[in-house]
C-alpha cells in the first residue's frame, strides 16, 4: 500500500513545523535564563552600592526573585508553544482556551486567598521589607 504524496507532505509539513516552534520555544527559554543572569549579577552590584544588606542577603534575595521570574517566563513560553504547535496540527484551540479561560476564572475566585498572598510574598522580596 502506497500513501500519496499529497497526504504525508503536509503531515510533514506541519512536524516540521512544531520541531521549530518547539526549538524556539526552548531557545527562549535559554535566552530567558541567560538575561536573568545577567539581570542577577547587575542587581546585586546595584544593590551592594547602596550598602542596604550584606552581600549575602543581597544574593539569596536576587536568587529567589530570578527564580521566580525564570519559573514564570518558562511557563508563560511553553504553554504559548504549546498552543502554537497543537494549532499547526489542525487542532481548534479556540473551545480549549475558552475552557481554559473559565479554569482559570473559577480557579482565581477559589484561590482568591492564595494568590493575594502569594503575590504580597512577591511585593515583599521585591521591596526588601523583610530580613
């Protein structure tokens, strides 16, 4: 049995396709890591010129805040490959990002709690507040 070429070329295609939206998305992310280095290092040389903090606290602060934003800003890439790369496979991502959307809603009205602390955690590193 012999496939057609106008059935697996663009099945071909479209793989094709997803690999360079999957390698983008994880050079991204290498990228994204790479700056937030750089935005580490520049950070605590900054911070150590006011001579707010030792040094040490200076690192473990700017540690956990990048790590944070690296945590986010791979996620926020992946899921937006994610959903590039199920539509070049002639998926309709419309009724999942609407039942995503509502997850989302219900889950921020139940965790209403948790996310305003979470993010009051956030204000509080970023703002030194705590030692």
């Amino acid at each position: 049995m012999q496939i057609s070429k106008e059935v697996w070329i663009p099945w071909v295609q479209k793989g094709v396709s997803v690999v360079f939206i999957l390698a983008g998305a994880w050079l991204l992310t290498r990228i994204a890591r790479r700056l937030l280095r750089r935005l580490r290092t520049y950070t605590v040389r900054v911070m150590d010129r006011r001579g707010s903090a030792s040094t040490i606290e200076l690192e473990n602060r700017a540690a956990t805040i990048i790590a944070v934003l690296g945590k986010l800003a791979s996620t926020v890439i992946w899921i937006v490959a994610l959903v590039m790369a199920l539509s070049q496979l002639d998926f309709h991502i419309e009724p999942l990002l609407a039942g995503l959307g509502v997850a989302g809603i219900a889950v921020g009205l139940g965790a209403q709690t948790l996310i305003k602390d979470w993010l009051g955690g956030l204000f509080l590193l970023l703002e030194d507040q705590i030692r």
